[in-house]
C-alpha cells in the first residue's frame, strides 16, 4: 500500500487483500459505493467488473512482496497468446494448483505433479507454460539466495523507485524499453522462461515498477511523470 494513500485507497487495498486471502467477497453494493463506477479509468479496465476492480487495486501499484511478485511474473508468462481477462479469472485455480505461489513448493513439483496440472480445467493447460512455471521456481529461488529477496532483484532495473509515466492513451505506451530488455535478459540468463521483453514489462507494470495509467485516469492524480529510457 502506498504510505501515503487516501482512507479510501487504504480501504480498497483492506478490501482487496482479504478476496485474495480467500476471505470473504466484499458484498456487491459495498464495493459499489466504495468504488463508483463512473470514476475515470484507462480504456482498458471498462465493463469487467473483474478487470476494474484489477486495474483500480493492483495495476500499476508497488509491490515488494516476493510471493507476489513470483506470482505476477508465472501469470504473465500463462498469459503469452491469451487475453489477461482470462487469466484472471483462473486465477484463484492458479493459486489453489500452485500452492498459492510457494515458490519453494513449486520448485519440488515432479513429474505426477506436472500431469495433475495438466489435467487441471481450473488453468492454462500448456505443457510448455507448466514445465516453465517449475523451473522457474527454481531460478526464482536461486536469485533469492543471491540477491537476499526477489524484490531486490527486479527494482534494481528501475533504479528502486517507480517509472511514471501519463501516456494520452494506451496506444501511447510501448510494448517493451530499455528496462525490461535488461530484465528479460538477466531473468534469461538464470535460467528463467517465458521472460520475454514484452512479458517483462506486462510484469513490471503489473507490480508497480512501472505507472502507465493513462492522463485523466483516477489512479493518475497527483503522480508526477519520471520520463522513460
């Protein structure tokens, strides 16, 4: 949570938190007067209540969790070729298939554990994206070991503090920089896969290393750019 985020920010992000703890759903009209639907957002995050309460609670917000990080960066791989309403919508059978995100567990899955996965409705079924997954538990695990967190790792290609940017559209933000090319080239190099460029960066922008909401957006108040590489 950002340290200096409104009451309702700070109640949006309790609310979001506890659905994905597997608390209870927030009741439909709560959430409704907490969060109004007619509030300025990107094109993107329009008429899938799945897709706003995402982009309204997650996208683009800082986050240094590792679990969470391993988590964004197996769903953006599991997206490559499919649409992200998709995934989202698997994704608490993500969490459920793999271990909510443990990537000590992940690391350990053998081969039963991988032909469980793909008998699993609940997810991507890709042979290729499951096997990814597992090694990259492992690599996930290595890069802790030596930079002491995941976290240390990956902000470092944006020098530990959020790239800003207030594109006019979506149109007018590129599918990958400079900073994710050097993320998917060290992620490469220890073993990573699915960490193409373009995924590097859906990934930073999912977890906040990156702020792409579009000028005019709600989420954009206050936020001054920081240019891009």
């Amino acid at each position: 949570m950002p340290p200096k985020a409104t009451l309702e920010e700070r109640v949006l992000w309790h609310l979001a938190h506890r659905e994905a703890c597997g608390c209870r759903p927030v009741p439909a009209p709560l959430r409704a007067l907490l969060d109004p639907p007619e509030r300025p957002r990107c094109a993107w995050a329009t008429g899938d209540p799945l897709m706003i309460r995402y982009h309204d609670d997650e996208w683009g917000r800082p986050s240094h969790d590792d679990r969470h990080l391993f988590e964004m960066l197996i769903l953006e791989g599991a997206q490559a070729g499919l649409s992200w309403s998709t995934i989202l919508r698997k994704r608490s059978s993500y969490r459920r298939a793999f271990a909510s995100f443990s990537a000590r567990t992940v690391a350990k899955f053998d081969a039963t554990d991988r032909a469980r996965l793909l008998r699993d409705p609940g997810i991507v079924r890709n042979r290729a994206k499951i096997a990814a997954t597992v090694e990259n538990a492992k690599a996930f695990l290595a890069v802790q070991k030596e930079f002491g967190s995941f976290d240390r790792f990956v902000w470092q290609f944006v020098g530990g503090a959020p790239v800003v940017h207030r594109p006019r559209s979506m149109k007018d933000v590129p599918p990958r920089t400079a900073e994710s090319d050097a993320m998917s080239r060290e992620l490469g190099k220890r073993g990573f896969n699915f960490v193409g460029s373009t995924i590097c960066y859906a990934f930073m922008q999912a977890c906040g290393l990156v702020d792409d909401h579009v000028a005019g957006c709600f989420r954009a108040a206050g936020k001054a750019p920081r240019r891009r590489k």
